[in-house]
C-alpha cells in the first residue's frame, strides 16, 4: 500500500463544478469509507485516484508522488466495480488476485495483499 494525498482537489464538467475542493490524507494501510448522498462526487473523486477523469485544478499525490499526468497503468493501483466486472463465481479476494495476477504479480503474494 501507499499514502494517499488529496490536496484541494476540484472537478468540474464544463461550466459545472462537482467537487469543490477535496482534502484527504489517507495513510498506509488505513481503510477508508466515503459516504454522501447520491451525486456528491464519491465515484468521481475515486475515478480521479485511478486515473479515470483528469484533475480540474490542485493535485492527488500516491506514495509521495504527484500522480495528475500519470495514466491509470502507471499509478500502480486498482479498483473493483460495486455491479459488474465482477466474476461472480469468485470470492472479492479472488477478483483482486485475478487482476494482480494478469499484471504478473506473483501467485502467492496476490492471496495475502
Ligand atoms: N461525465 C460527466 N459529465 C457531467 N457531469 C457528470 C459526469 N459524471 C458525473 N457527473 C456529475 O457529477 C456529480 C457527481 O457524480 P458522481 O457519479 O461522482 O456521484 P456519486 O457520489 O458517485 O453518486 P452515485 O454513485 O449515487 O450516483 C453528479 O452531479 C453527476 O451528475
Ligand atoms: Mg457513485
């Protein structure tokens, strides 16, 4: 895992802005929850960590480092989806290992991370 650094970060489509300003310092192995009401920006904000939509203005920083113009392969992370692209004869354990396997993660360390 790897500090994860949300520093003022503001979205906006166009004219509208979505998020106004986001601080979060999220810490090495911390498990962290984000709640709001439906259109508050949670699936935005986690999009703008992978790499998924680019940042408005300020920054996100991943183990130390500024990842605003890094592409989702780069930054060395991964997410898995609430409702679909999920293999739903597998466990989440296993849906988590499947990807770090194709990415050619070791077998054996993919059960334990
Ligand atoms: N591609 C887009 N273009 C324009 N507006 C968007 C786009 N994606 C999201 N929005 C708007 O940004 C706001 C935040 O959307 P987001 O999907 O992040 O909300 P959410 O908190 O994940 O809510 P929920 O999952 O309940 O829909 C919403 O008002 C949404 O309409
Ligand atoms: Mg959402």
């Amino acid at each position: 895992m790897a500090n994860v650094t949300i520093d003022k970060a503001r979205k906006a489509y166009g004219p509208v802005e979505v998020l106004h300003g986001v601080s979060v310092d999220i810490r090495d192995g911390e498990f962290v929850v984000l709640v709001g009401p439906s259109g508050c920006g949670r699936s935005t904000l986690l999009r703008m960590i992978a790499g998924l939509e680019n940042i408005t203005r300020r920054k996100i920083g991943i183990g130390g480092r500024v990842v605003n113009d890094l592409p989702p392969k780069q930054r060395d992370i991964s997410m898995v989806f609430q409702n679909y692209a999920l293999y739903p004869h597998m466990t989440v354990a296993e849906n988590m290992a499947f990807s770090l396997t194709l990415a050619g993660a070791p077998k054996a360390g993919c059960g334990r991370r």
